[in-house]
C-alpha cells in the first residue's frame, strides 16, 4: 500500500498582513545557498513576514556573511559566540564583536550566547567565562541579548542574575521549557521566543506554558533552518514556516491569528528597535 503524500500547505494561504516579525533565523549557513536567500525572503514577504533577524555565529561569520543580505534591507542582525563554539574563541573576538556592533547599525542584538550542556558536558566553566564576557559586552554597549540555554537553564539563570541582568532587555532563544521555566523567565521581565516545535501534538509542556502567558512578552522565531513546525516538520525551515508557529499560538491562547501576528511581530519591534 502506497503512503499517503503529506499535505504541506503555502504558508501565504493563511492571508497574513506582512507586519509579522521572524526574531531568529540562521539564512547564512550553509544549508542555504547564497543565491537561495532572495527566494527564501520573497516567500516570507508573501506569507506576511516584515522583518527578519539573522544571528551570525561569531564575528568571523558576520564578517564572511554579512554581504549576503546588502540588498534586503529587512533583514536585521544579531551575533553572538555560541556557547557550543566557546572552547574555540579567539582572543581577539570579543574585540572584533564589538568593532562590529560599533559600525553596523543592523546589528541589534547580541546572539545567541548562553549555556549549552546537551552538546558538551566539558566546556562548562569556558561556556560560563565566554558567556559572561559577552553579557558585559552587550552592556557596555547597551544592546539586547538574546540566550541559548539548552539542558543549563538553572546555571543560565544563575549567571544573568550575578551580573544583574533581571529587567534587562533579553529574550529567551527558542523557548521550549514548560509553566516553571516560563516563571522564571517572565519574572525576571525578559521576553521569550516561541519556535516550531509548539506545533508539535506530543509538546504538551510547552503547549500548556505558551497558553499561559502574556502574549506582550512573546517573540516568535523559527531558528531556520531547524525546527520545522507542523506542517513543514521533516522539511529545512525557512521565515514563511512563521505563519504556522503565530496560529499554533493563537489556537492556544484563544486568540485571532491575525492579532498574535501583529502582537508578536510589535513585541519583536519594540525589543530590537527596529
């Protein structure tokens, strides 16, 4: 018996205005082609996306991929040394990371950084130093920050809280956590960043935490070219897969789609100053 074929509907057929805001997506790694990423765009433009943040993993990437989005000026920008390439920092990249953001107006956002212990238990005490430094950084010069924290929440919230980081302009990257996460999260009066993975049927965690919350706190994100959400699931995700995440999150908090569209992307324009 054949298998039936996957329904994986345009996400413009849901008819959004283009005021939506994608807060995380990765378009210059390499499961993109460089010559993929007007397309990539001009399909998220149609399924109502109005901006777009790419995070550059590290000034070296910044540097290499920057020229990639010259001509699309509703991509903004986040870079950060993520916590799984701590061990791998160079001396002079917190410096360049700096020099970056003193001279290019499009980088709102330091990002990702933050505790990662899923991918290497070894690297702890470097992850924390890398960490730390960086959050000095972004406040000396006034910028947001956006964390990864994957199986480190509790040292992840240890570390901001040392260095005073409560009411603070944060957001929590790719929020997957459930209702005790979210209180200490939203506590602190950071924002949160909901990804594709709240579409899928068995997240019921964090189903029951997003229903909770207060959709003014709420960024969505589909940190593309992972995490697909239903429907897409199993496919490279890309900004207009946004669309889907925004309904998932309107069915769970009994809201129009259209309103936590507009919500959600006036959040994302508040926090990043666009």
């Amino acid at each position: 018996m054949s298998k039936k074929k996957r329904e994986r509907p345009d996400p413009a057929s849901l008819g959004l205005a283009r005021v939506g805001v994608e807060s995380h997506a990765h378009l210059d790694m390499g499961e993109y082609e460089a010559g993929e990423i007007g397309p990539v765009l001009d399909r998220a433009a149609a399924a109502g996306v109005a901006r777009v943040g790419n995070v550059f993993l590290g000034p070296a990437a910044f540097a290499a991929h920057r020229q990639y989005f010259d001509d699309r000026p509703e991509v903004f920008f986040l870079c950060g040394i993520h916590p799984c390439d701590a061990a791998k920092a160079a001396p002079g990249d917190l410096p360049a990371l700096e020099a970056a953001f003193r001279a290019e107006p499009r980088l709102r956002a330091m990002g990702e950084i933050g505790l990662d212990y899923y991918w290497d238990q070894e690297t702890k005490a470097v992850q924390r130093q890398v960490l730390g430094d960086q959050l000095a950084l972004a406040r000396s010069l006034d910028v947001p920050v956006a964390i990864h924290s994957r199986e480190a929440e509790a040292d992840t919230l240890s570390v901001l809280d040392d260095l005073g980081f409560r009411d603070r302009p944060l957001v929590w990257h790719c929020f997957g956590g459930g209702a005790d996460l979210a209180r200490e999260v939203l506590s602190r009066g950071w924002q949160v960043s909901i990804p594709g993975p709240v579409t899928y049927p068995k997240n019921t965690d964090l189903a029951a935490a997003v229903a909770a919350m207060d959709l003014g706190r709420v960024l969505l994100e589909t940190d593309a070219p992972f995490l697909s959400p239903e429907p897409w699931r199993g496919k490279r995700n890309e900004p207009a897969y946004l669309a889907f995440t925004a309904a998932r999150v309107a069915e769970l908090t009994g809201r129009d789609v259209a309103a936590v569209w507009q919500a959600t992307g006036d959040n994302a324009r508040r926090f990043f100053g666009l």
